[in-house]
C-alpha cells in the first residue's frame, strides 16, 4: 500500500490514494486494497471511491 488508510474529505469511508498505470493519484475504498499493492487495478478488486463516494464533490480536476 502506497499510504495509511484517511478518511475521505466529503464523506466518512477510509480511503487509500493509489497510482494509476499512468502515474496519477486516485482514491480507492480502503478495504479493497491489500498490503503491498500500490497500482490501481480493477482485476484485483480494487474500487475507486469515486464510484462508492457518498458526497462526491460537484467538479473534478481533470
């Protein structure tokens, strides 16, 4: 895991901010993610908060 479990800034859940395969950040529910893992991947199981987020903010950065 690339950092500790925080918790979101829009709702309570836990988050952990992963890598892309690209190189970006993104937020992933924290129980989706395993030690050791640092690369977001769907295949893993690996859910982005986005998706799940229960206060998701009106824009993102693109």
């Amino acid at each position: 895991m690339i950092g500790r479990a925080q918790k979101c800034r829009y709702c309570p859940a836990m988050i952990v901010w992963l890598k892309t395969p690209l190189g970006r950040s993104m937020p992933v529910d924290a129980e989706t993610v395993g030690y050791g893992d640092w690369v977001y991947s769907p295949a893993r199981g690996h859910r982005s908060h986005w998706a799940t987020c229960q206060n998701p903010p009106r824009r993102r950065k693109r």
